[in-house]
C-alpha cells in the first residue's frame, strides 16, 4: 500500500516538530483522509503555546518534556527536550521534568484513589512514596510546583491539583501564570493523540 502523502498544512507542521520526511501516524493518517481542517487549528495551538507573557521560554520547553514524559510520548519527548537545550535549560533541569511527571503519576493515582473513596483510614495510611525531589527542586519550588500542577491537571487528580494551586498561590504566583501553564499541558496533550 503506497504512503499517503500529507498536505502542506500537517508538513509544516511536521517540519516545526522536526520529524523525519516518511514522518506517519495512524491518527494522522485518518485527519488526511478526511481532509481534517482539525489539523490546522492543532498547529496553531501548538505554535501558539509558544508565546507567553506568563512564561519563559526555558520554561515552556520543561513543561513540554513533563507533560510529554507524562505521555509516553517519544517524539514530543525529543522535541521538547531538544528545544529545552536550546533554551538553556541544564541536563538536571530536563531531568527533574521528567522525573515530576513519573512523581506526580504515582501521587496522582494514589491520591484519586484516596479521593474517590472518601474512607479516612486510606488517608490515615502512610502513602510511602519517596518525594525528595519536592524538596530543594534545581528548578525553584515555585516551578517545580507549577509543573506538578499542570501533570495532575492532564492526570485528572482534583485534590493534587486544588493543593498545588494552593500552593502556588501561597508562593506568589500569578492566576494567569498557572492557567497559562495548565492551558499548555492541554495543547501539547491534544497534539499527543496524533503525533506520537
């Protein structure tokens, strides 16, 4: 079967994720064979996020590789850490963002858990999960925080985002600044679901 040749929209935006030419997806594949104009929008999102008045750009690109890490996504993975380099940011940045999102996972499942239940013997037990990274994040509390927030958000866990909100409030950040960051984790989550 020969290779479905994609239109000039979804190219360009193949090219800015900088992905290969032979570059496919199965959900691709079906947003041309559809004559999708969804792709369109997705790539104005995705550019989109890329400017931010709440944001630095080191700080866009380290979202990118949690919420990506979150993901299993290889391909925003290699994308997000290629431009957090580029950015600035250090190895240990880049690592700390993916070992947030395999954090915030395990915390977000056990505190659904203890959520959804609503029993306060669950919440009496002790979670012991190792968080000392939480600690003296290399990243600064506030965006070590920020980045929690915005995995529990993609992960759905209500009590772990209503207590990183809380937290980045106490600690001065900005409403903008968090809705900012959630709104990105959303973004590069959509583009997930066909580029993968």
């Amino acid at each position: 079967m020969e290779a479905l040749t994609y239109s000039e929209t979804t190219q360009e935006f193949l090219e800015f994720l900088k992905v290969k030419n032979d570059y496919h997806t199965e959900s691709l594949d079906l947003l041309e064979q559809g004559k999708s104009r969804y792709i369109a929008d997705l790539k104005v999102n995705f550019k989109n996020s890329f400017e931010s008045e709440f944001l630095t750009k080191t700080e866009i690109a380290l979202l990118g590789v949690a919420i990506a890490v979150n993901a299993n996504n290889q391909t925003l993975r290699q994308f997000f850490t290629l431009n957090a380099k580029e950015e600035g940011a250090t190895a240990e940045a880049i690592a700390e963002a993916a070992a947030c999102a395999s954090l915030l996972s395990a915390n977000n499942i056990l505190y659904r858990f203890r959520h959804f239940t609503g029993k306060e013997k669950y919440n009496e037990i002790p979670a012991r999960i190792k968080m000392n990274i939480m600690g003296r994040p290399v990243s600064g509390k506030e965006f070590f925080e920020l980045m929690s927030l915005a995995v529990s958000a993609v992960n759905g866990c209500e009590l772990c985002v209503t207590s990183h909100e809380a937290s980045l409030i106490e600690l001065g950040s900005k409403e903008e600044r968090i809705f900012e960051a959630v709104r990105l984790a959303s973004v590069i989550t959509s583009v997930s679901k066909v580029i993968y």
